[in-house]
C-alpha cells in the first residue's frame, strides 16, 4: 500500500478466504498493519495461531469465545480483546447465529489464499 489515504467502502475488501464455517476478508494491509473482517458461522471454530506482533479483536456481530494461551473470554458485540500475538490463540462461534469481528494486527502477517488462516 502506497496511498497515505485509503477509503474502503462496505464490500471492497482486498480479499476473500473462504474455509469450511469461516470467511476471512482482508480490508487493508501496509507494512506495518493489517486490518481483517472475520466471519463464523454457530459452533465454528479456527485453528489454533501463533506469530510475532500484537492484535485487537472487535466483536462487530454475534458471541464468540477467543482463547489466548490457556485462558478463553467471552466476548459480546462492542467487546474488545488485545493480547500479544505469540501466545497461542483462536476465536469460537459459541452462539447460534453467525458471529463477526475486526482484527487489527501489527504487523501484518495475514497470507492470501494459502497462508495462516
């Protein structure tokens, strides 16, 4: 990304990385961030993650579970969860409708299509 500028409007993301229960829409990626809309469908779950840098995680829809390292949260539209991204993490559906949320990440380590998701 080379703009100083970026307006992204509801649908022009980046890219799409559909998995089984799971869509993943990259919105922005630069150098040193990296913006996500996930979404999961009722008692879908990632993997498990872990990678250098930093993350916050918005509830945008929805009730999930995100656990980091050995301890799991309840999170609720309008929460917010930071942790540091080297501790082993990954976000639950626990609730019977699709849940949705932002992660914002530093820096960007999100991989197109084959990566880490």
């Amino acid at each position: 990304m080379t703009e100083d500028v970026l307006f992204i409007k509801e649908g022009d993301e980046k890219s799409i990385t559909k998995k089984p229960g799971k869509v993943y829409r990259l919105m922005v990626k630069s150098k040193n961030m990296e913006v996500i809309v996930s979404e999961i469908n009722p008692h879908s779950e990632s993997k498990w993650f872990k990678h250098s840098g930093e993350e916050m995680h918005l509830v945008l829809e929805g009730e999930m579970e995100y656990t980091v390292g050995e301890k799991s949260y309840i999170l609720h539209k309008g929460d917010i969860l930071w942790h540091k991204s080297n501790l082993n993490h990954k976000a639950k559906n626990i609730g019977n409708k699709k849940v949705k949320y932002m992660t914002i990440g530093s820096p960007p380590t999100f991989m197109l299509s084959t990566g880490n998701i």
